[in-house]
C-alpha cells in the first residue's frame, strides 16, 4: 500500500507513541499589531547625550518591534500567523483594495501586512519601511480627520474571522500613546466598547501596549479598561492569558523606547502550548481538582527540509509515500495483511491493534498524589525530561482555582514536594513525577514572567537508573587553593548570580535562519554568526585575571610541596591508600595499563587479538612496542597503527 510518511525515516514509526489526537491538538497563534500613526506618535523625541537615549518615533520603534518579532517567529512559531495593521493613517488599505480606493471599507485604516504565515515577501517588505526613511515618510503619513476606534476594532474583527477562523489563540496587539481618543464623545466609547466585547466574544484576546507622552502619564480609565480586560478563551485548548497589565514604556528618559518595547512584546508575544487539558488532579479519594498542562521549555531545531518539484509555474513540495510488498513474490501488501510484531527471544510475537492498544492502556488519564516528602529529596540528577507546568481550570470542577491556590501556598511555605503519578492522555505511559511548587517571578520592570504554580518533574524509574563508573579516589585540595578559586568563582557570578536564557539565543539556529533570510530576501550573506554565547574575556581578565594568576602560583606551590611529602610513593587509584616504591618495605609500585599489556604482548597474543577483531582496543603504547619490534613504522594515529598490524597479519 502507498502511504504518506513525509520523509520520515521508516525506523521511526515503530517507535511512535500513539496518542489520543482528540486529547492532544497543537496550538495555532495569530497575532495582529496594530499601531497608531499620529503627529504626537510619529515625533521623534528631543536628542539628549545619553547613552540610551531614544532616537525612533514610537510609531518606528513599534514597526521594528513587529519586524524583530516576525523575524523570531520564523525561526520559533513557523506555522503562526502574524499582520500588521496602521490607523490613522492618510491612506486606507484593506485586504483586496488598493491605496487609490474612493470608498474604502475602513477609512484610516492600513493593512500594511495581512495576517498570515509571514512570507519572504512580508518580511522584506517590513524591512524595507523600517530601515528605508524615505519609505516610511511616503506610506506612514497621519491623518488630520477623527479616527473611529469602532471601526479600527471592527476591522480587525473582520481580519480574524477571514484569515485565522480557526485558531485557538488569536491576539490583539495595540500600541498607542492616547489614552483617550475619544475625549467627551460617549457614544463613541460605547461603540468601541461593544466592538471590543465582539473580539472577545471571537475568542482574541486584547494586549494594549501603551506609550507615554514626555510629562504625562498614560491614564487607562479614560478609555481602555473598557477595552482591554482579561477574559478566558472560549475555546478550553486556548493558553490562558498572562495576569496584570503592561508597564507603559516612556520616551525621554535615556531608556530606549525600542527595547521597552521588545521586552513587553516579547514577554506576551509567545503563545502558552496545552499539553493537557482538564486533567483530574486526585489530591484524596473523591476529591479531585481540573488542571491544564502547559509545554513551558521546548528544544528549538532548524525546521526539516523537503523536497520541491521545480519544473512547474512555482515550486512545490514533493510528497513521500511508501509502498509495503512481499520479499517473496514481491506483491503489494494490503494494511489489513500487515500485524505490527515485536522480537522476543529470536521470534516475531504479532499483535492485534486491539492487543496493543490493551498493553499500552494503564488507565483514564489522572495526575494522583501518592504522598509528600521535603524539597531538599529531590536530586538535581532527577530530571528525565522538560517539566510541566499545571495551572488550575474551573472547566469540570467550580472551585479548582482555590484549591490548587490553597494546594500551592502550603507546599510552597512548608517546603515539601508531592510525588504523583500521572498519564498525561490516553495511551500515554504512566510517569512517577514530583509535583514542585513555583513562585511567581517578575523581571526589573515588574512585568510577570512566570505566573505561580505547580512543575510535574518527571522522576526515573528503577530501570532507567545505569550503574555508577568506577572513579579514582581524588586527592582533595588544600583549603587555600579552594580559598583562592572562590574568589575567582565569586568575580565571574552572571548578574544577580543567574542564568537568563532569554540573552543567549542559540547560535547555530540563528545562523541557520540568518543564512536563510539573506538568501530568501537577496541580501549580502552574514560572513560570521552573532554568537552571544562566546565568553568576553577581556571582561573575565578585568574581572579575575590577577586572581586566576594568584591560584596559579598557589597551585604550583602546592604541588611541590604535595611531591616533597609523597616522593617515592605512589596512589592507588581505587583505595586512595598508599603503596611504598620499590626499595621501601619491599611492596611494587603498581603498573599503568600501557606497561603492564607491552610487557605481556606477543606475536601470538596480537594474532589472537587480530582474529577476534580487537587490535583497535590495544592502547597505543601497545601498538607502538609491538610494531617496533617488527622493526615497522610506530608514528601516526591510533587507527593508523592499528592499520598496520592487521595489514601485517593479512600478508604474512
């Protein structure tokens, strides 16, 4: 039978777990900026000698803030969608008009990117208005007439219900610095008011990033908290809304505008993945909770290639399929002839999907608590995998919320840990977790990072556990030279002595999409990657380069002194205990392996290793002691010497 794999390798799809897919959907997000384009917006702000110091209008730090994060979610949300929208804008433009339109269906409003999956078009097109001045002055022009901000949310009302009608998560995203826009007009708030109930009726969630004016505070009571306000999706896969307002960001102030702007965005712009949905938290028997489970930590790869067709008007993707035959008679096999099978034993054991399904079955899917034990039991070696976030929902019990705040706060307080064990969804493997309570953290601007709540840290089992190498007993170091190192240690601490994956972007994925977007966009070819992982070592040798020579000089010190005390006696690697030198109470000093296997290696016992296929085991002392005593060539690399040995049994 043809089937579609799509180019995966035919070893996985054994080893795919099968999941329930109506417990289980990926998430889609779409997210639409829209951005006011007025005097006060477009006025850049007075130049001052500060470092930092705002040189963008806020109507251009917003663009390129949309410019950075498309960029991102190419590389991050390949499959999300993204637009921009401008109003107050002297031209109108919306999805199958032109500029010259006489009637357009939403004056003032500019639909300056549709929401889509951003294209190299979209993105070359929003690179162009933000670096290219002139452009930006020939398309970003204000209006001097009144703008309706019913009409501005009725059009992106009209965006979402044509482009992303099906999406779970569907974000609103305005920037503005007029807190009021439609001072002493109540039948204009009213409007606007109803049409922001619309959107949220749709399902899409409204952010306001709100830009203050040089001396003015931005006041939300005037108008927006009538506009934006926090309200569940609908839709129980939707990722629940981030709690508390954005922090205003401010031009003027030696802060840049820009960067205010991309660490709010940022902070909002990532849609949170449901893992699981609805999920019975059993805390005793019969008392049960609803949870949802959230991918918070996700390893980012460079998206697969495929294969394109180009003979034809415009490239296009090459299917896969793969067709199952007979190794005797080379028929094709129909997928009611094919059982899957497992080895055992030297034999194939054919099962049922009925059979397999019943082994893989451990029961509904639940998250029960089996016990408690203190925080400082958790071995920092005991994570399998990513842990999840649970955060509580009122979908199947009223009253979740509580109980799990009340469930968060005592483990928080009494430091302990709940083990549970969990099935994720139907035909998942049972997990041994610990249930780990989290605080709620905020960054320096007092925006909420992660919400509090519970981590499922998935635990090994005993079968997961592999036996501990033998290790050498280490000679333990002096208190001075510890001393020293940890001052050294103390210099090089990361601010507030943490690590923030959100500064370290990985390399070689942004060098794959750097690569890709210059290519896709004709642009010059980057000739090295923008590493911030690579160490500032002038700042490490400003920091602790003095120290780092000190403990030298300590350690050089120490081990003489550590020689002067131990001359003539050797440590036994496994004891620690020692053993006297030849001449001192009679004991040997014990061999490495090199002399002790050259001393017993002979033509005989190299042949034997040669006919069991083993010379590449022989250490290179080894292979060197034998091969000079065939008067061959001992220089090289291992492989090459053991080259040599087995060319030397193969020809004699």
């Amino acid at each position: 039978m043809a089937e579609e794999n799509k180019w995966r390798p035919p070893a996985d799809e054994d080893e795919e777990e099968e999941v329930d897919e109506a417990a289980y959907k990926t998430i889609k997000d779409a997210v639409l900026f829209v951005i006011e384009v007025s005097p006060s917006m477009m006025t850049a702000p007075t130049p001052t000698d500060a470092k930092k110091a705002d040189t963008d209008s806020p109507t251009s730090a917003a663009l390129k803030c949309a410019y950075a994060l498309m960029q991102q979610r190419i590389i991050s949300n390949p499959n999300d969608m993204m637009g921009v929208l401008l109003y107050g804008t002297e031209k109108s433009k919306f999805t199958g008009e032109d500029e010259s339109s006489d009637n357009p269906a939403y004056p003032h409003c500019y639909l300056l990117t549709d929401l889509d999956i951003p294209a190299a078009e979209d993105v070359k097109a929003l690179k162009t208005l933000v670096e290219d001045e002139d452009e930006f002055k020939r398309t970003v022009i204000p209006t001097k007439e009144k703008v309706s901000m019913a009409n501005v949310l009725f059009c992106a009302n009209q965006i979402f219900t044509t482009k992303a009608p099906n999406f779970s998560s569907r974000r609103l995203f305005i920037v503005t610095n007029d807190d009021d826009p439609h001072a002493n007009e109540k039948s204009a708030k009213s409007s606007a008011a109803v049409r922001a109930k619309d959107l949220y009726d749709l399902g899409v969630l409204i952010e306001l990033f709100p830009i203050t004016k040089p001396g003015q505070e931005f006041d939300r009571r005037k108008f927006y908290d009538d506009i934006v306000y926090n309200q569940l999706s609908t839709d129980p896969e939707a990722p629940a809304p981030i709690s508390g307002a954005t922090k205003a960001s401010s031009t003027g102030d030696g802060l840049s505008l820009l960067a205010s702007l991309l660490s709010n965005i940022n902070s909002r712009a990532v849609s949170k993945r449901a893992l699981f949905s609805n999920l019975p938290l059993e805390i005793g028997p019969n008392f049960k909770i609803s949870v949802k489970g959230y991918i918070i930590f996700k390893r980012q790869e460079a998206k697969r290639s495929c294969y394109v067709w180009l003979n034809g008007e415009k490239a296009q993707i090459a299917t896969g399929v793969t067709t199952k035959m007979a190794e005797d008679t080379a028929r094709t096999i129909q997928p009611v002839e094919i059982k899957k099978a497992y080895k055992f034993g030297g034999e194939q054991i054919p099962f049922t999907p009925e059979e397999i399904s019943s082994l893989r079955n451990f029961g509904e899917p639940v998250i029960r608590i089996i016990g408690f034990k203190p925080m400082s039991m958790l071995p920092i070696w005991a994570n399998l995998r990513p842990a999840t976030f649970i955060y509580p929902s009122e979908e199947d019990y009223v009253g979740s919320t509580r109980v799990f705040a009340a469930l968060h706060q005592k483990l928080l307080s009494s430091e302990k840990i709940g083990i549970v064990w969990y099935i994720a969804r139907t035909n998942a493997a049972p997990v041994i977790a610990a249930m780990y309570p989290g605080a709620e953290q905020r960054d320096d601007k007092d925006i909420q990072t992660t919400p509090p709540g519970l981590w499922l840290i998935p635990l090994p089992f005993a079968d997961d556990i592999r036996s501990i190498p033998e290790t050498p007993t280490l000679i333990r170091a002096p208190e001075e030279l510890t001393d020293r190192m940890r001052t050294i240690v103390q210099q090089l601490q990361l601010p507030k002595a943490r690590y923030d994956p959100s500064k370290y972007p990985n390399p070689a994925l942004q060098w794959h999409y750097r690569v890709l977007q210059a290519m896709a966009l004709d642009e010059e070819l980057p000739e090295k990657p923008d590493d911030k992982t690579v160490p500032k070592y002038k700042q490490i040798d400003k920091r602790a380069g003095e120290y780092a020579l000190e403990w030298g000089r300590e350690l050089h010190e120490q081990h003489h002194l550590w020689e002067k005390e131990n001359r003539g006696r050797a440590i036994s690697a496994g004891t620690g205990v020692k053993r006297a030198a030849d001449g001192e109470g009679g004991a040997v000093a014990k061999k490495s392996k090199a002399d002790a296997d050259a001393d017993g290696i002979d033509d005989a016992g190299m042949k034997k290793a040669f006919e069991k296929n083993t010379v590449g085991k022989m250490t290179v002392a080894v292979l060197r002691e034998w091969l000079g005593s065939k008067e061959m060539d001992t220089k090289g690399k291992k492989a090459e010497l053991v080259e040599r040995v087995e060319a030397w049994f193969e020809n004699k």
